[in-house]
C-alpha cells in the first residue's frame, strides 16, 4: 500500500506520466497532505478542477498522531540541514508508522529507508 505526498498527489491531480501508475491506487494520505495539495492548485487558478477531482476520488485520510508527530520532530531535528518541512516530516512520519510506503518526488527523500521516489 503507498501513501502519497502532496507531490505526488499534484503529479497524479496533473496526470503526470512518470505517475500514472498510480492513477487508481487507492489515496491514502492526511489532511495536512489534501490542504497542500488545494492550496497549490488554488495558486495556480485551478481550485474548482481540484474541488472536481477530491470530489470523486476517494481518499482514505490517516490521523496524524502524537507519536507521529514526536517522530517527525526527530526526523525532522536529526536532518535539519536538508531543510525538510513539517508537512513532509509528519507525512513520512505517519506512512512509517503504518508501514505504507512514501511516494514523493521530493529530492530530499530520495534514497530513504520506505520511500518511493518518483520523478
């Protein structure tokens, strides 16, 4: 099972080639993730195809627990040179946590222990 990052989620919302793969995978992220993801598309001026998309798609949202957010201020803390935000720390956190692997085209995650990484 994959848990997808606002990246990923914005490649599969644009129907992106390197992530069509993923186009009827079940969506399994967080809110934090879903709130990335509208935000970047109401920048963009595509607010009501995002609305469209979340609308008939299904996404299965994970809570973000305490202890996932404990470990992802360690994550976090120990690579704080790489510039990580909170909203990918939580996420990887969380994806860790349930033994999902992470689906991201960040940079900064590729090469981790339970990462996808997708250009």
């Amino acid at each position: 099972m994959h848990f997808f990052d606002s990246y990923a989620l914005i490649e599969i919302l644009r129907g992106s080639p390197s992530y069509r793969t993923y186009s009827d995978a079940p969506l399994v992220t967080t809110a934090l993730n879903l709130c990335e993801t509208y935000y970047f598309f109401l920048r963009e001026g595509k607010g009501p195809e995002f609305m469209a998309f979340y609308q008939k798609a299904s996404f299965e949202l994970l809570q973000v627990t305490a202890d996932a957010a404990l470990e992802a201020a360690r994550f976090r803390h120990a690579r704080r040179k790489q510039n990580f935000s909170y909203a990918d720390s939580v996420s990887y956190a969380v994806a860790r946590s349930k033994g999902l692997t992470f689906v991201t085209g960040d940079k900064e995650f590729k090469g981790l222990e339970g990462v996808e990484w997708v250009p």
